[in-house]
C-alpha cells in the first residue's frame, strides 16, 4: 500500500545521517521515556470534548470516525478517534458499576456497548480511544463489589477520605495504593477495556497526588498485553515531568484550550475557543521543551482547526495553532465537526509539510521570545532546520527577525516556505517576515555550509567550574546564557564535542552580552590561549566576533576563561 506523503517525508527524515554534531536548537536526551514502545512519533486524530462535549452519541462518534476516513485526513496520519468523558452511566452517586465495581456504559447512549462502538471505528481502519479518571466508584465500595480475579474486594482499598476528581458523575474515592488488591483492581479494568478495543486511554483530573494511579495504570495497561496509548490530563506539574514521561505516551501541559464561551449548555457550541487560549501555549511549549521525545510528548491539547473562523480563531491564528503544535511535536487531536469540514482548514490540516514538522520527533526551543514576537526552531535529523517565526499580537503588523546564528548555523540557507511550499532562494545570515496580527511564518532552513556547527553555552554536557553558573536570558538564544567566566583561574567554562570534519583553520564566532570592554581568553584542546577583546552595548544584547583558530579534525574542546578579569556573559558559539 502507498504511504501517506509525510509518512515518506519522516522515514527520510529519520533514516538521513545528521551532518551537524552540536546545534543551538538541540536539546538535551530526555529522561527514559515509556517503555511501551507506542507513540514514537506524536499521536494524530480526533478527540469528542471540544465540539461533542458532554453528549457523545454512538452514533455520533461513529459519524465523526466515518468522516475521518472519508475526508482523507486518516490517508494524512489523523488516525486516532477518542471518545472523552460523558460516556459512563451515572446516578445520585456516582458512577454506576458492574460486579467487579468498573464503571458501567450508558446504553442509552450507546446500545451497542464500548466493543460495538470500537468495532465501528475499526472497520474504518481507525483507531478507538476512551476515557477514565483516577480512583474507585463510591457506588462499588457501597456495594464492597469484588476485585476481579482476587479474594479482595472494593473497601478493602479504597481511600474514603480522599476525593478523585470526575468531572461528569464525581463520586469517586482514591485508591490505596498500598493494599493487597488495589494494582489488581486497575488491572482488571485495563484488561476489561483492552477486551472491548481500546487503542487509546486518556486519564484525566491528574494531579501530582496521583503519581500512584498514574503508575498503576502504566502497569496495567502494558499488562493487558495491547497496545493502548496512554495520555494524561490535564494541566500536570513540570516539576514532576520526568515521572509523566516515564509512565506515559503525553501529559497535558496545560488547562483546556476550550474558551467555554459559546452559548450552550457550560459553554458549549461555537465558538470553540479563543486566541488568548492558544497564546498561552507559547510559554508552556519553550518550558516544557526539554521533556518531548520518542515515546512521550508534551500535549498542548486539541488542535482546534476545522469549522473555519466560527471555531473562535481567524484563519492566520488556525495556521499559527498548527504551526506551533508541530514545532512543539505535540500530539494533533482535531477537536471540530470533521463532519462539516471548512475547505480552508481542509487544506490546512492535509499539508503534509506541517505534518512532517510534527512527526519529526523534535520539540523545538524558543530562541525569540520579544513580547508579541516569538521564534521556535529545532534542527531535523537531516541537518535541515525547521524555523517558525509568530505575531501574536491581536493588531498591527510585525516584523519578525532571526539570525541563523541564533537558530544553530552560521552563513547562508536555502529557505522554503512550509506552508506555500514556495522556495525562497538563498539566505544570509538572518531571515525576516513581515506578519499580520496571529499570521506565523514556517521555513526549513537547509544550511549552505553544512560543516557548520553551534553550540550553546548552556548545553548539557558542558563544564561550569568554579563560580560559573547559567542564567535566564530572554534575547538569548535558547533562554539562557553563561556568567562568572573568569576573575580567577578556577572560574571557568569547558565547551565540549565540537565536532568538525577537517582539521585546520576554522572561524570560530562567539555571542556574548557585554557592557563595555572585556576580554575572553580561549583555547582549544588544551593549548594555547587566544584572547579575545570584545565590547557590548549592555548586559541584554547579544553581539558577536569571529576569530580564526585551529581545530582538530572530530571532536574538540574549546575552554572559556580570564584568569585575571570577569569575562562577557557567554551565550553560544558557532564553527564554520
């Protein structure tokens, strides 16, 4: 069977052999990622909350899975169809349960049950989600239902002083996670939603205080032995991203993207949402940056395009939406009617240029954050650069710059236009876009000099000795930038992994934030010092100066120091 176009785009992506060592828009490895070998690339698809909200209908759902298909967005890689909260049976208290205290199908709204429902989806060659929210049903501890499989039952692990939060029955208990019985309870219901096809589970109402559930349920989803994506919701701590990333395919970085300011029932109708909705993920795309990587990702919630300027955002502000989830490489779950598709967002939502962004397996860092403008960039396995440059401002027209050395490379680049598709010749040294209010402007940025490479101060692996330490810096590339080099022979900063394919003369270009006139003192490889006089208009401009210096062929180490004087603030270095 033919690939879809960014299937293709990604696998050459992913088999190229990157040509640059070190660049300034390369993270950090992440922690260890789940180790349920789903979501290598961030999840696609359909979610139910935004325009279905709190009345999902099988016959609903299964009109949303059919347009999927029939749209061409599932042959584009939108393959998931996830049926969030509103599913289950309720009464006065709580969730209804069946025998073994597990929620209960509400066959008024779904006759068939769960397995009919993701048998459809199916069928259509698609992929079904559901829904849960930690803990255990009042009504199965009332009733002390037993735990499938064992001689427990529901009392005999709940938590009744602790309240889980359900957002459509409430009435939930927490779970003592420490009691025979409880991993059991959680597997038996993994196991009873893998029997009925689920390929996705989101877990919502997350908190922190539910590590134990979060853990729980990563366990007993991979003990069902299906492969079921696993998402957690909503607006988790980043204080506690490593323990998401190890247990989980997304973490919900933030609240709804929802506005709720449509004039149904709790918000409901159009529109969807609203700008200042999608502007707050900008933020949370650059902190939580480092945590994105094969088997996890950073969801900045449905990707709110579809149904046209009725769903809350103008036409520029849809195309930002989605440029900044695919630079962030978040998981792209559509949340409008996909039964009547506006023929814009269509085209929009089937370019596969932008999708190949997203599935790229890269969170871009914001290496401009200037108020109402804004610059993500990340380097693609190919040595491409992937730049997307944002006017988030509601009027006027901006014009937005980035100097490549700010992106990762030094020189020229042929530049494309990711959402024309239109080339735009050979740029040199920085790229500039004029942009109405909420319009971005997406390129891929293929380095002249592909010898070229950056390296950022701050960049793990680097050695900070002594007094040396990273600060914050908003106009610095990457946010950060290196201070307290020198005054002192052990006040020093090690730059390693320089990598270089020929030995000799290279121009080696520092930036650095001066007031005044200082002086570095550089060698590499342990050999002789270079110094460097420099002068700077203040401590939040970058300037930069080129020297010339010898390098060895492979990897080098270049050290930064004064012994007798505080150098510049350092923010990265470029070698070309």
């Amino acid at each position: 069977m033919k690939r879809p176009q960014w299937v293709r785009a990604v696998a050459v992506t992913l088999g190229a052999t990157a040509g640059l060592a070190v660049a300034a828009v390369d993270s950090a490895r992440p922690a260890a990622a789940s180790d349920n070998g789903l979501s290598i690339r961030p999840a696609m698809g359909w979610s139910s909350w935004s325009f279905v909200r709190r009345s999902p209908t099988a016959a609903v759902i299964e009109a949303q899975a059919d347009a999927l298909r029939s749209s061409g967005l599932a042959a584009h890689g939108f393959v998931y169809v996830n049926l969030d909260d509103f599913w289950m049976k309720c009464d006065s208290n709580g969730p209804v349960v069946d025998g073994n205290g597990r929620w209960v199908v509400d066959t008024a709204k779904f006759p068939g049950g769960m397995k009919t429902l993701a048998d459809h989806v199916h069928n259509d060659g698609l992929k079904f989600g559901l829904y849960v929210t930690p803990g255990i049903a009042q009504n199965a501890v009332t009733r002390n239902t037993p735990i499938a499989g064992t001689s427990h039952h529901a009392a005999d692990i709940a938590d009744t002083s602790v309240s889980e939060k359900n957002y459509n029955c409430k009435h939930m208990y927490g779970i003592d996670y420490g009691r025979a019985g409880a991993q059991e309870f959680v597997n038996s219901w993994a196991a009873q939603f893998a029997s009925w096809g689920v390929d996705y589970l989101k877990i919502d109402g997350v908190g922190s205080q539910d590590i134990p559930d979060v853990q729980a349920w990563a366990t007993a989803l991979r003990a069902t032995g299906r492969p079921i994506n696993y998402a957690l919701s909503n607006n988790l701590a980043i204080a506690d991203a490593a323990t998401w990333r190890q247990s989980a395919n997304s973490w919900r970085t933030q609240g709804d993207v929802e506005c709720y300011c449509g004039p149904g029932p709790n918000g409901s109708g159009y529109p969807i949402t609203d700008w200042p909705h999608v502007v707050a993920r900008f933020a949370s795309a650059a902190s939580w940056q480092p945590w994105a990587g094969p088997g996890g990702w950073n969801d900045l919630d449905s990707l709110e395009i579809g149904n046209g300027d009725q769903i809350g955002l103008t036409a520029d502000q849809r195309r930002s939406q989605f440029t900044l989830w695919a630079m962030a490489a978040s998981p792209l779950l559509l949340g409008a009617d996909l039964t009547h598709l506006d023929s814009t967002d269509k085209a929009m939502l089937t370019n596969d240029r932008l999708i190949a962004v997203d599935q790229d397996g890269v969170a871009a860092k914001r290496i401009v954050n200037s108020g109402t403008k804004q610059v993500f960039a990340k380097r693609e396995a190919d040595g491409s650069y992937a730049v997307a440059l944002f006017n988030t401002a509601t009027s006027g027209s901006a014009t937005v710059s980035v100097n490549w050395s700010q992106v990762g490379f030094a020189g020229s680049a042929t530049v494309t236009d990711l959402w024309s598709g239109s080339s735009q010749g050979t740029v040199t040294g920085s790229y500039s876009a004029t942009l109405r209010p909420g319009e971005t402007r997406l390129i891929r940025a293929v380095p002249s000099n592909p010898g070229a490479v950056t390296v950022e101060a701050e960049a793990t692996g680097n050695t900070l000795a002594g007094a040396v330490t990273v600060a914050a810096c908003a106009t610095c590339s990457g946010g950060a930038k290196v201070r307290f080099i020198g005054n002192g022979a052990a006040n020093y900063e090690t730059v390693k992994n320089v990598t270089v394919a020929a030995a000799g003369n290279h121009e080696l270009t520092i930036t650095y934030e001066v007031d005044g006139t200082r002086t570095f003192s550089v060698s590499v490889n342990g050999g002789g010092a270079i110094e460097v006089p420099v002068s700077g208009a203040s401590w939040s401009t970058p300037a930069s100066v080129t020297v010339t210096v010898a390098f060895a062929a492979g990897a080098n180490t270049l050290t930064f120091a004064n012994p007798s004087a505080y150098a510049p603030d350092l923010d990265r270095i470029s070698v070309s």
